[in-house]
C-alpha cells in the first residue's frame, strides 16, 4: 500500500483562501508529476551556488507565519518573533530564586524540578511539555514566595513563563544563546516595580577546560564514534570527512555559524569527488541546522537536496520526513500529507517499520489536530499494524500511548483509556518505569472526564509509584499534590 513514490513537483503552492501564502525555494528536480504534490517553493534564476544559504541580499528567507484550523483555533506557532533558548529561561530562573533571596527550602524546590526540565533540555529531542510543566511548576513555587514576602498576590514568574511559551522557545538547550528582550523582571520590594535582575546574573559560569587543541582532538573522535555508531554514511575522501565530522562536531555544541561554514566546506570538497551519497548527507546535516533555528525556507531546501542526491532509502525517508514535519508544524495540511506518504513509502522500500509507524502516527495526529474521528482511528489502527510487525515493545508502548493522547483529545475516553492500558503493558516488558506512570497520569485525568474520581485517584496512586520506582521525586511530589485535590 506505501510502495508507490510520491514526487515533489516545483510549482507554486497556493494554500486555502483561509491561511496566508507560503514562500520557499524548493528547486527539485524531479521529472515526474502528481496533483498529490503541491509546494510551494520557486527557484531563483541566476543563482549561481544551489546551496545558497541566503538570498542576493545576503539575507535570510523570511520565515513562515501562525496559520489557522479549520475551526477557526490559531496554531500558537509564530515564527515571526526572535526566539529565546531554554537555557536562558533555565539560567533566569536559578538566579531569581537568588536574586529575591529565597531560602534554601525554597531554591531546593525550585531546582528539583529545574532539573528535570533541564535535563530534558540537554535530549536529542526534547520534551516540551514536560519541560513546561516542570517550568510551572517552579513558577508556582517562586511567586507563592513572592506573595508572602510582599504581602500581597504575585503570579510575576507565572506571567513572565506564561509569555514566554508564546514565543519562540527553543527546547533544545544552547547555553551561548541570551536574548535581552527575554530577561525576566522582579517587583521592587521597596517601591513595587518592575525591574531586570543584575545583568552579571545572567552569565553562566566559566568551567575550567583542557587546551584547545587536545578538547578539538577528543570531540571529533566522540563525533566520529557517535555518528559510526548511529550508522551515519561516512564519507571516504578524507578531507570530505574531515570537514564533515568537523561540521558534525559543530553543530553538536550549538556552534551554527561554525557548523555551516564546514559543512559547506565538505559539500565542496564532496562535489568535486562526486560523491552523492556524501552531498546528500551534508544537505540533511545543513538543513537539520537550519530547521533548529526556524529558518524554515532553507531548512526545506537542504531536505529536499538530500533526497535528490543520496541513493540511500534511509536517508530520503528521513529527509521527506523532516519536510512533512515543518509542513504540518506550520499547518499546511496537503504539503505536510504528501510528504509524510513519501517518507513511508522510502521507509518501506528500505524496511523501517519503526520509521513508518512515526509517520503514520503524525499524519493521524493531524487528523486529530482536526477532529476527524474516522481517520485519526484508522491511521492509527495501520501504525498499530506496522508497530506490530516490529516486534519492538517500545515502539508498540509508544504509538499505543500516542493514540491515546489523541483519543483522549477528540473525548474518545473509553478508546484512549484502553490504549493506555496496553500502552503500559508494553512499557512494562521494557523496564520504563517513567513512561507507565505517565500513562496512567493521563488515564486517571480520562477517568476524571468520565466522572469516576475513585477510579481516577487509584490511576494516579499507581503513577505515583511508578515515579517513585523510576527516582523522579519531584514527579512524585507533583503527583501527590494532585492527589490531594481528588
């Protein structure tokens, strides 16, 4: 059903009257055609190097903007404001703690669920609602105490999280990043207004390295072990993979200038040995740089040259998946579509159930996104299948537990409350403590929905223990406040 390829045709998108247009410079080549495939990217005639980070300008496209559902809720992604890196926020909120002279006690609490956010931050791939939740958490905590230090009602840190989830926050953590704009404000205990907090509490400490020299020689062996490990293609020439790796080590510490600057280089040196595989390679490598900071239009156009360039079905799958991705994030729901099938169909021809069950549970989450029962059931009763065909009991705890969360959304408790209990039956076989309890964390909030608190309560109490198994005691705290108010 998913062998069947789905080109990319270049010609203008033209997106439903009810969102705003989208520009991109997808210049793909493909010779062939399909009314399934609508981008909306042109190339500019002229440009002499197709791998152009910037315009003749010098800058940069202009990024996408907040779209619109078809029941009229906005999206709350903008990406027409400048973003903020949770390092910051992380940063900001250990020193207000300190800088309003919160006791121990408190700093304690506060950090316990820092902690967990940031250690959240530091993953491949983040989490960001739990990175959200622990953050509310601890703004809780700090304008309770600001509340009693005033003698007065302060949700100060709240409102200041709170505007700050409506930017543009980057969960993956970046400590060199600061935004000034971002910088939090604390009431004057004296007159009562508004101030920053020193400005030397921003900076994050300097910790003590070794030479130069002998850091760079230790990061590119931990690149090159890291990237062999994950059987990344590695290019044969060696001055190809020397500014590859070099580029990977980068991109690995947040250094985006630097990264680019040697990935362009062994893009260069990659096409002079006509080395496809390695071009298609350093375009997904350039394009996941470009996606990480949201500059969005040449992100798509690096994805789309990795897939013209590499023979490897791998590589085209993850590379038609991380377009469908910055499609439906943007919500363009055709483009988005069509690209997911694409990346299912190279996931199959290369044999990836696990890269085709991930697909197959976005595409339903879109439908879910749109309240449409029928689909969302059925794509993910065919990622259900395919997870089956794994034999992976993490990759089958996971769609289960996705489909729940989805069904859980369109009011399908009875559905969703089934699918977290095989959920956990799955993550029980491998050992996931965490994932179990945050199942039946979310089973006993359906259950609340359905009106039957006794059951909610015991729901929650195994989450508790499952917390507790796994060592997550600010969790647990978390999950024992919210006993108390069943």
């Amino acid at each position: 059903m998913y062998n069947s390829i789905y080109p990319v045709q270049i010609k203008p998108y033209v997106p439903p009257q009810n969102k705003k247009a989208v520009q991109d410079k997808e210049d793909e080549e493909s010779s062939q055609s399909s009314d399934l495939n609508r981008d909306k990217r042109s190339s500019k005639s002229g440009a002499t190097n197709p791998y152009s980070a910037a315009d003749a300008n010098g800058k940069a496209p202009n990024r996408f903007e907040r779209q619109e559902f078809p029941n009229g809720q906005k999206t709350t992604i903008d990406y027409s404001k400048s973003q903020v890196n949770i390092a910051q926020i992380l940063t900001d909120f250990k020193n207000t703690a300190i800088a309003i002279g919160s006791p121990p006690n408190i700093i304690q609490e506060v950090e316990s669920y820092l902690s967990i956010a940031e250690n959240e931050s530091l993953k491949n791939e983040p989490n960001k609602k739990r990175i959200q939740s622990n953050l509310k958490n601890a703004s809780n905590i700090l304008d309770e105490f600001i509340s009693k230090t005033l003698n007065k009602n302060s949700k100060v840190v709240e409102n200041w999280i709170d505007a700050l989830f409506l930017q543009q926050v980057n969960y993956k953590s970046d400590p060199t990043t600061i935004n000034e704009d971002f910088l939090v404000k604390l009431p004057d205990k004296e007159t009562g207004d508004m101030k920053p907090i020193s400005k030397n509490l921003m900076q994050p400490e300097q910790e003590t390295t070794q030479s130069e020299q002998q850091t760079a020689v230790q990061e590119e062996q931990q690149t090159q072990e890291a990237v062999q490990h994950k059987n990344v293609y590695i290019p044969q020439d060696e001055n190809v993979r020397k500014a590859f790796l070099q580029g990977k080590k980068y991109a690995s510490i947040n250094q985006s200038d630097k990264a680019i600057e040697a990935f362009n280089n062994a893009l260069s040196q990659a096409q002079a040995t006509d080395d496809k595989n390695a071009q298609g390679m350093i375009c997904f490598e350039l394009g996941k740089i470009y996606d990480k900071t949201d500059n969005l239009e040449q992100a798509l156009n690096f994805y789309n040259q990795a897939r013209l360039n590499t023979a490897d079905n791998n590589l085209k799958a993850r590379a038609y998946y991380s377009m469908a991705q910055i499609y439906d994030d943007v919500v363009y729901f055709e483009p988005a579509m069509n690209h997911y099938f694409a990346a299912i169909s190279f996931a199959g021809e290369a044999d990836n159930l696990k890269a085709q069950t991930k697909a197959l549970s976005d595409i339903a989450d879109m439908y879910a996104e749109r309240y449409d029962v029928n689909n969302t059931r059925s794509y993910y009763g065919i990622a259900k299948n395919i997870a089956r065909e794994t034999g992976s009991n993490k990759t089958m705890g996971s769609v289960w537990s996705r489909s729940a969360d989805s069904m859980a959304m369109l009011n399908e408790n009875i559905s969703a409350l089934q699918d977290y209990k095989e959920s956990s039956q799955f993550y029980e076989s491998t050992d996931s403590p965490l994932k179990m309890a945050r199942n039946f964390e979310k089973a006993s909030s359906v259950m609340l929905k359905l009106g039957n608190s006794k059951k909610a309560r015991s729901l929650l109490e195994k989450a508790q223990n499952f917390a507790l198994k796994a060592d997550d005691i600010a969790y647990a705290n978390k999950l024992d406040a919210q006993l108390n108010v069943i």
